[in-house]
C-alpha cells in the first residue's frame, strides 16, 4: 500500500464498519479506508459509500483493486492513484447499473484518528492481552504541545480479526469519556501499521500493585474508594456497565485514582454473557454467576469486592479458597468475606450493603459516592449512623420488622412493628408459658375487635 495515501484527509485506515456507519451520514457521503484482516488473507483499499440515507442497507462498499501500481474498481477504468480514481467516480457511476453509486463528500478523519507522525514511542511498560503496551508522547493542538501517554501496540499480523474487533470497540466506547477518575483515551491511529490505541499516562501505575507495594493509611483507602466509586458513577451515568471493577483494572498517580480497562465494558444497563466466555469469578455478583447477566447493580457487587482489596492492601478476594468453592459458597450459602477489626464501622456498612443478594437492594454508585463522602468528611470514621444515612434512598431504606405475637405479649405491646406503646403504659407481667400463651391469645383477640370496630365504623360512614 502506498504511503502518501495514509496522508490524505478522506483515508481512515482500520476503520471498522460499526464507526463508518456514524460517520457516513448524507447521501453520497463517502469515505476510503482499509479492510480487516483475516486468517490467511491480505488487506484490500475500501471506498465506503452511502447510497440511501433512508435505507438502513444503504451503504455500499467497493475493493479498489491494485495491480501494476494501478488502481481500479469492480473491473472498470484503471488510475495511476486513488486520488484520480475518487475524483472521476464524483462525475461517473462506480457501477453502471447503479445510478445512485455516485461519491459526493468525502468525509475526513475525526479528532480521535490520529497520525503515526504524531506519536513518539520511548519505554516499554508491560505486555497486553494483544501486544505491548509503550510509554510515548502524543503531539496535540495542531503540534503546538506535547502531552505524556501510554500506547496499547498491536500488530495486525499477530492479532486475529476478532481481536482486532475488541481493540477498536474498546476505544470506541473510551474516546467520549471525560472525567478525572476515568482513564481518558487520545484516540487510535490505524493509518498504517501497527495499530496503536492512545491512552493518558497514570504515572503511579496499577492500584493493586500500590496497594501491595506501600504501607496505606485508613484515610487514603477511604479516598481512594471515593474516588473510584465517582468514576464508575460517571461511567453509569453514561449508561456504560464495566464489567470488570477490581483494583488491578485501576490506576494511581499523584494521588488521583482512574477506573480503567474497558475490554469486558458494554454500553448500556444490562448485558447478557455468553457462559462459554472466561470472567473473574472472583469479583462477580451471585446474580451472574449463575444467570450470566451484568447490570450496574453487578458493577456495584464488584466495588464492594474492590474496596475489600483496598481494605487487606492489595490481597486476592476470598483468600483461601479455590474459584469453584467461591462459586458455591457465594451462590448457594450467601458467604461474604469479613473486615479486620480496624475497618472503620461506616466503611464495612457500605461494603455489606454493595453485597447484598438482591440486586434492587443495593445502593446505587450515585448513593454510594454520597454516603462514602460523607464518612470522609467525619473526623471520627467509625460515628456512623446506618439508618440516617441510608433512609432516604428506597433500595436501603430499613423497613420496621414486624414483631411476634408471642414477643407483643411479652412486652405489652399490641400493634405489630410495636411503636404504639404508650410512654407510660407498663407491660403486663407474664409469670408463666400458660399466661403468656393466654396473653397472646388475649393480644389476637384484641387485634380481631379492633379490625371489627374498623370494618363498622366503614359501614357507618357509607350510610
């Protein structure tokens, strides 16, 4: 493939079809760029064209094909350029029995499409799932600045189509993300190989590795929950499930916490696995270990789980046991695991109730940023009021536990939550099993006249 094509304007490079279907908008729209590859097979230059903006097959894309440093379309006239051959195809029909296959605006690259040319790779800083992963600087603002990043490297001919799919979905849903406790990504550049996926640089590198490393204070653990907890509230609010919340999927530097790792992320408020697909048993919900569905409820689970590791400074979840007993234990006995007993008592309220079996009855992450600023903003952690804190939100609001007729009687009280007594009322005395069986017979039959006088005074007041 020549190189002076990577610097025109109209070619996108390794543009998938999912983000060529947002930017083709008008008839006519059109854009040029190259095929994914597949097993075995070479990369061909693409036109992409809209034909019919009201027909949602009405995209059409030709293979523009090379041979003897010529270029053609479906068998047609040869050019010595792409650039010859676009322009004669604005006057001319690509294909004669197609009126309407015709380019009219070329579309040009987005402000997330970034050239080779301005990205300088310096250090390696680890291995990726798809390749390595660079420290390097990204030029912005027409070249006028530089600013320090991290580069994802993928060599198209060691990466699969599907792969491929995954590193391009992945900074799909990252460009648009703009908020200080979420990784913000520069953009791809696909113009030419390899393929580079351009993310901000986190000096302080992976959360648990920093957990591990350095000796942590309750103060900052608890900041560092906070913080988290308003990047994945930023994340939902933007309809976005992340699907795999854990503090290896966090970075730190200077003090300032970013969610991470977007690969499991899908966009929208609930999702359904594929069971085949490999997950980190470990952070999951109960809810999908057995039905495979994700929710931001499920997110919630997973920052419980998150904020346990921040709490034992970096250790692995439900140490000791195997992930097929925590599969069993946290599916069919409820087990969750418990606090070291300077876990400050508001933090281990919030962490319980991010766990609870029902999904509808954990907090939002909305809730819990407020609730966790709240127990930073105390200077003693552990002067912490569940039920204040949490009754003004329905999924935590504590409803009164009915009380027994048996414990009424007991008591001498006679509604059931037990809040009627009267300040100077005093409880009847039950000396024995005998009495106190009569007393709860005594109790029903005061409820049952009570419920008639109810049920007559209806009566009266319908005549």
């Amino acid at each position: 493939m020549s190189s002076k094509i990577s610097k025109e304007p109209w070619f996108h490079g390794l543009l998938p079809r999912e983000d060529v279907m947002t930017m083709l908008k008008m008839k006519g729209d059109f854009l040029v760029r190259t095929s994914e590859p597949g097993a075995g097979t070479s990369r061909h230059i693409i036109i992409s064209v809209l034909q019919n903006q009201n027909d949602t097959d009405g995209m059409r894309h030709y293979v523009i094909r090379e041979d003897d440093n010529k270029y053609s379309v479906a068998g047609n006239k040869a050019f010595k350029s792409v650039a010859e051959l676009l322009e004669h195809y604005k006057t001319n029909q690509i294909n004669d029995q197609d009126s309407q296959s015709i380019l009219v605006n070329p579309i040009y690259r987005q402000f997330w499409e970034l050239s080779h040319d301005d990205i300088t790779l310096t250090k390696k800083l680890g291995e990726g799932a798809f390749g390595e992963v660079k420290k390097g600087t990204l030029k912005i603002n027409g070249g006028a600045s530089e600013v320090e990043v991290a580069v994802k490297v993928a060599k198209l001919e060691s990466c699969t189509k599907e792969q491929i799919k995954e590193i391009m979905s992945e900074a799909r849903l990252m460009r648009n993300f703009d908020h200080k406790n979420v990784v913000k990504c520069y953009g791809t550049a696909a113009g030419q190989e390899p393929l580079l996926v351009v993310m901000e640089l986190v000096p302080g590198g992976g959360l648990d590795s920093y957990l591990t490393k350095n000796q942590v204070g309750i103060d900052e653990k608890l900041d560092i929950m906070w913080q988290v907890a308003q990047g994945l509230e930023y994340l939902h609010k933007q309809e976005v499930i992340h699907r795999d919340i854990a503090a290896r999927n966090c970075l730190i530097g200077n003090t300032i916490v970013k969610v991470s790792d977007f690969g499991l992320s899908r966009r929208g408020t609930s999702y359904q696995m594929n069971p085949k697909n490999k997950v980190p048993i470990r952070w999951l919900a109960p809810e999908t270990l057995v039905s495979f569905l994700y929710t931001m409820a499920s997110d919630v689970f997973a920052f419980g789980i998150l904020c346990w590791e921040v709490l034992e400074n970096g250790q692995q979840p439900y140490p000791g046991l195997t992930v097929q007993e925590v599969h069993s234990k946290v599916t069919k006995e409820e087990y969750r695991m418990t606090f070291g007993s300077e876990t400050p008592f508001g933090i281990s309220c919030v962490i319980k109730r991010c766990w609870l079996t029902n999904p509808a009855k954990r907090p939002t992450s909305a809730k819990v940023v407020k609730v966790l600023e709240k127990i930073k903003n105390k200077s003693n952690k552990n002067s912490f009021s569940e039920d204040k804190t949490f009754n003004d939100d329905p999924p935590f609001r504590k409803k009164k536990s009915k009380v027994s007729p048996f414990l009424r009687a007991s008591r001498g009280l006679s509604s059931e939550t037990g809040d009627d007594k009267l300040p100077n009322s005093k409880p009847r005395r039950v000396s024995s099993c005998e009495d106190m069986l009569g007393a709860v017979r005594k109790g029903k039959a005061d409820k049952k006249t009570s419920n008639e006088k109810k049920k007559k005074n209806r009566r009266e007041m319908l005549h």
